[in-house]
C-alpha cells in the first residue's frame, strides 16, 4: 500500500517537466481553454475547462502515466457542444499536486467525488482510460454519484492484470527513448500508438523524474459490476495487452446486459490515441436512449 503521495524527486525536476508541459500544452490544444485548480481530500487538482459555460460537462481521466494533455485531440470535438474538463489525475505526472498518500479504491474515487462537487457537476459523463476508467468507477462504488454515464476506455479492473501488460508497458517505455524516426516504426512492432505522438513522449520522458505511487486495481467481482447504476459503455482494444477483450466482451454480456460493449478492430490498449475520432464519436453519442436495465448489442466489433 502506498505510504507515500507521488512527488516530483526535486524542486528542480518539477519545474523542468513544467516547462515541457506547459511548451506541449501550447503546442497541442486546439481551442481557447481556462485553467483552474480544485481543492479535494489528498490534494489539488489541475482542471483543463473548454467549451460552452453550462451544460452537463463531459469529465475525462486520464491512464496511468497521463494528463488532461493526453485528451487533446477529443477536445475540439466534443467542446463543439458540451462543457469539457480534462483532468490531471491525482498522483500521476502533472499539474495537480498530490498531499496525502492514495492507498486504495475508496481514497481514489475519494478525490475524483471532490473534483466534482467543487465544480458543482450533477449529470458528468466521465470517460475514463485504462486507470482512469477504474478511478471512475470506484468513484460510483464509493456512492460519489453526480455522474450521468460512463464511458470506459481499454479500462482497468476487469480482469486481473496480466504479465504481457507490464512486458508491453516495458516494451514502450524503452522505445519512448528512441529517436523520432526508430521510435515511429516501433510503435507497430510493440502495439504501442502512442509511440507516434511526438509531443506527448517528450512529456514522458520528462516526467521519468516523477514517482508514482498509487494502488493497483484488482479485478472486480461480478456483484462490484453489477452494483453500478449508471449507463455504462466500455470500448475495447482488440488487440489490448491489458484484456482479452472477446473474453470481457461475453463475461460483460452475460452480468451486465445492459451494458454497451464495443471491440474496436486494429487498436490495442492504446486505442484513445488509435482511434480518437470512434472514441470522441461514442462518447457524444452515449447514452442516447439508453437506460440502466435496457438490453443492448453484446458487442460490437464495427469501427465506422
């Protein structure tokens, strides 16, 4: 259990990574966007706001490793219509600084239920990738509530985690070092997309200064599933290191009908950055009419 909150190792480490952020940030974000820090329960959060001032926001969370910059090619699209607010997360590298150690479920979701009171959201569809869609989760479990929908991207804590997802996040993490023009090619060869995104590899290998230190999800049961109340999609790469996805995709059929289960052909546990235009086109499109109870499609493995 994490003793511990995640930390820069130095002042100075901190700051560097700032500058990059803040350089990828200009770099990367397509539409005018406000800043704003929230206070919760283990420290500040570090809220990206776009879009129109009213409305039920869209909450997106980022994976492990990740920040609101990872979302940046989703903001244009879904600010056109809804409010957007792209977090960076508690305990992962990035503007929000963490004060008390994370140890379990609870205390993540913890923080996440205090982000959206304090920016007064009631209906949020929240779209969690991989530890993000886990923090969404044990958000609900917790009884949070003020969320509408949740959309979960390749998420965690669906299975337990395999060893072919550390020997991939390993794999990716020694290529991050490469040049651009070894490190492009290698993002086929190891199943990373991410590979290709110049700017936010030169934000990771700037954060290799920073500690993370957060609790591992384990695999939830299926009475933990079924206790979720809210419209649920999860979109699945199917070619994911962390999941089988034909094996989630028939276990979620069978506990959670009404669930909306989606493999996405040609993505793997990188799929928001392999797919972004389906990912952004699911997320506006959820629920729709969909209620908690209606049966849906098993899965879907059409990538229009």
């Amino acid at each position: 259990m994490p003793d511990r909150p995640s930390a820069f190792t130095s002042d100075s480490a901190r700051d560097k990574y700032y500058a990059v952020y803040d350089r990828v940030l200009g770099e990367l974000w397509p539409v005018p966007v406000d800043a704003v820090d929230v206070e919760t329960h283990a420290g500040i959060v570090r809220i990206h706001r776009a879009g129109p001032a009213t409305g039920d926001p869209i909450v997106l969370v980022a994976g492990a490793g990740g920040n609101a910059l990872a979302w940046y090619r989703y903001i244009e699209p879904l600010a056109r219509t809804r409010p957007v607010l792209a977090l960076d997360p508690l305990g992962e590298p990035g503007r929000s600084v963490q004060t008390r150690p994370l140890a379990t479920g609870a205390e993540v979701g913890g923080w996440f239920t205090d982000v959206l009171a304090a920016v007064g959201a009631e209906r949020a569809h929240v779209a969690g990738f991989s530890y993000g869609g886990w923090t969404a989760v044990e958000q609900q479990l917790g009884g949070g509530g003020r969320v509408a929908a949740l959309t979960l991207v390749d998420p965690g804590g669906l299975a337990p985690l395999p060893r072919r997802f550390v020997r991939w996040a390993l794999a990716g993490a020694i290529a991050s070092m490469l040049p651009r023009t070894l490190r492009h090619p290698m993002a086929g060869v190891v199943g990373n997309g991410a590979l290709r995104e110049d700017g936010l590899m030169s934000l990771m290998q700037a954060g290799w200064s920073f500690r993370r230190r957060l609790p591992l999800p384990p695999a939830y049961t299926d009475e933990q599933i079924r206790e979720l109340s809210v419209p649920v999609q999860v979109l699945l790469g199917a070619r994911s290191a962390l999941l089988d996805a034909q094996a989630v995709a028939a276990r979620l059929a069978d506990i959670a009908p009404s669930w909306r289960v989606e493999i996405v052909p040609g993505t793997g546990h990188g799929l928001p950055v392999e797919a972004p235009d389906l990912v952004a086109k699911r997320i506006l499109a959820f629920p729709g009419q969909v209620r908690p109870g209606t049966a849906t499609p098993k899965h879907n493995s059409n990538n229009r």
